[in-house]
C-alpha cells in the first residue's frame, strides 16, 4: 500500500522529495555527490537541507547540486528500495511547472547551479518520463537555464522518451541495480535488464553518438552486496557496457539497509567493498588493465586489505623492477602509486633530467613507500622501508 501525504505545501514536498532521493540508492550515485558540509548548510533553509549537495561534474569542477524525486509514489517492490510500494512512508509528487519553478528560484539566488532529476515509478513510466522531461524542458526552454542537469531515464520508457532525455539534458542514466538476471529476479523481481535497461542505454548511446547529445555522456549504477554478486560480476558487466555501449562511467553504491524493507536486516558490505570497485573500475578504464588480469579470489572479490594494483603487483613479480627512466607509459602506470597524473610527469621531467633518488619522487608527489619496491632510478633499488599498509589507510583516493 503506498501512502501519500494530503496536500503538502511546497516546502514541505521539497523536504519530503529530498530526502527521498537521499534514501534511493538508485537516485545517491557515489563518489559524485556529497552533502553540504553542516556548517555551510546552516545557511540554507531547513527545507532544502536534504536536496542540495557538492557535486563534482565532469571535468572535476565541484557545483551545488540540487538533487530531487519528481514523486515518490511507487507501484514497484524492489528488495533494498525505501521507496518500495508496501513499505509504510509519507509520500508526495510535485509538478513539471512547479519544480521548475522552484529551481529557477533557487539558481537565481545563487543557491544551486545543477539539477539531479529522477523519480520513483508510481504508474506506467512512459508517463513520469514524460513529466521529467517537461520539467527540464520547461527550464531550458522558458527559463534559458544552460546549465548541467542530470537527467535518470527510467527502464521500460519508450525510444522517443530516451531520444527526448539525452536532447534536454547534459548527463543521462540508466541504473542496471545489478550485474546479470539472476542477480536482479533476487532484489527487482519485476525489472528486465537485457529488455529494460541495457536497451535504453543503447537507445541513449546510438542518440549521443548521433547528434553529439548528453555532453557529460550516459551512466548507470550496480546497488552492491543486495543480491550475494561476486565483484568480478559486477567489473564484467560494467567492463562490457564501456565496450559496447561506450558508458562513461559506472557508479557503485553501497547496500543501505533500509528499516522496514526485506533487507532491512541484510548485512551490509565491508566499507573498502565499494572503494575497491571503484579503484578496479579506473584500472579497466584508464591503466591498461583487463579485466582477466585483475587479482579476485576464486569466489570473484577483490582483495578488501589492499587496492587492487598494489594486489597484481605482487602477484607478478616477474614484470617488476620497472626501471623509471627508461620505462614506457603503459609499464609506469603498473607501477603502485604513479597514477596518470604522475606518469606524464615522469615522461616530462625525464626529457630534460634524469631522476635519481627518492627524494625525486617526493617532488613529483609520488607517494615513495608504495613505488620503492617496484622500481629502480638508473638501475639502482632504493628500498621502501616500511609497510605500505599505514599509508594504504591514508590514502583512500583513486590515484593508483
């Protein structure tokens, strides 16, 4: 039974689409969004503290991000979804002509400068896509809004809603929830991913490619540990979406055990879980790596102690020392810790000068207790000293 709010004002269908867009995992993608530091949020009005957070968009600028559900009504029954149609919760919708009103409000006092749009499914999708996409519309059109919108495409709309989405908004997505079927029948017995969702992501890819649409490109996001995937299920869905449908990124989100919901009890994955998808992630994409070259154990995970560079490293001792003035860009991105960043610094520097000494590396902010041991500087092996493992806690980051 869903239940639904009588007549909220404004700003209370704000609060109440806010925070409902906090709590589904699918609308929370990660690392983009993070909410507004307390302090800061103390100057924005108590109804808008659950809908706007620091995003970092394309291009690594971080903006204000004004994230919301259109409604929060749903017919679906989705296992980990707060939004589920027969968990008990105050529920509301809000209108294309007023939510865009309300934006246009906020962006003009300087409050938000993007949006984060999507819905929860109260009824045939077709018809809240349609809605989304008038609110966008409206804010293109009307307003001259010409700044990042985030628009989700729900599974099962139509090819012309898709080809409608990727024409308003700068990002679209379209969440998988899970690696496979059989993953998905235990969380969203009622979703379809080959027929639902992968075909929607075509539609998006064929439309961006087409008229160079959705300039911050097309997403999707895997909710982890809700359906006992194996991590390498996961990286091997996500690794054949950036192969065939030229995805520009997945996101991977924690299981948030709701209260109230079947896996309300659920435990939830170890933190480092979601980390290290990420770090395996950026491996497929930027490093070189394949995706048979990356250390899982005979179950499909990743190592949880370590990152997953620093886990193949050790595994093939035989490629190691990589001699730094001499080595190649493929086999300096191998190396743990020199990142993308740090290798075409390697590559400048060495054009002029030749690096000598660990305190060379200091300077190019290589971080020298992870790359000692694989390295060596004009045929000489500097020794690390120490365990990597104090430095692995500190260094929660991406650069790998």
């Amino acid at each position: 039974m869903v239940f639904v709010t009588k007549k909220p004002d404004a700003e209370k269908k704000i609060d109440l689409l806010g925070k409902a867009a906090r709590d589904d995992a699918c609308a929370s993608p990660w690392p983009e969004q993070f909410p507004i530091r307390q302090s800061r949020a103390i100057s924005f009005p108590p109804h808008l503290r659950s809908t706007i957070y620091t995003s970092i968009v394309p291009g690594g600028r971080a903006i204000k991000l004004f994230k919301i559900l259109l409604d929060s009504n749903c017919e679906m029954d989705c296992r980990y979804c707060a939004l589920r149609s027969s968990r008990s919760a105050e529920r509301c919708r809000v209108e294309p002509e007023e939510l865009a009103r309300i934006f246009i409000d906020l962006h003009r006092r300087r409050l938000v400068e993007g949006m984060f749009l999507s819905s929860a499914i109260p009824g045939p999708p077709e018809q809240i896509q349609e809605r989304m996409i008038k609110t966008v519309e409206i804010l293109r059109r009307r307003h001259a809004f010409r700044g990042y919108i985030h628009l989700k495409i729900l599974p099962g709309v139509s090819e012309e809603a898709v080809r409608q989405s990727c024409r308003w908004a700068d990002r679209v997505s379209v969440n998988l929830e899970a690696p496979n079927q059989k993953r998905l029948d235990l969380i969203a017995p009622r979703k379809n991913i080959r027929e639902g969702v992968i075909r929607r992501l075509t539609w998006a890819a064929e439309e961006a490619r087409r008229e160079a649409k959705v300039p911050a490109g097309i997403t999707t996001q895997f909710v982890v540990g809700a359906a006992g995937e194996s991590d390498r299920e996961i990286l091997l869905s996500s690794n054949w979406l950036y192969r065939h449908v030229k995805l520009r990124r997945a996101y991977y989100s924690a299981l948030r055990p709701v209260p109230g919901t079947p896996l309300g009890n659920f435990p939830p994955p170890p933190a480092s879980r979601q980390n290290r998808l990420y770090q395996a992630d950026w491996l497929l994409r930027f490093y070189g790596f394949g995706l048979e070259e990356l250390p899982f154990d005979t179950g499909g995970a990743l190592p949880e102690e370590i990152d997953p560079k620093l886990a193949w490293a050790r595994r093939h001792p035989d490629f190691f020392p990589v001699e730094i003035n001499r080595a190649s860009r493929e086999k300096l991105l191998r190396v743990p810790g020199i990142g993308r960043i740090s290798a075409e610094k390697i590559l400048s520097l060495r054009r002029e000068n030749k690096i000598n000494s660990p305190e060379d590396l200091k300077e190019l902010r290589i971080p020298r207790r992870r790359a000692l041991d694989f390295i060596t500087l004009n045929g000489k092996h500097f020794s690390a000293g120490e365990n990597e493992a104090g430095e692995e806690k500190r260094q929660l980051r991406f650069e790998l």
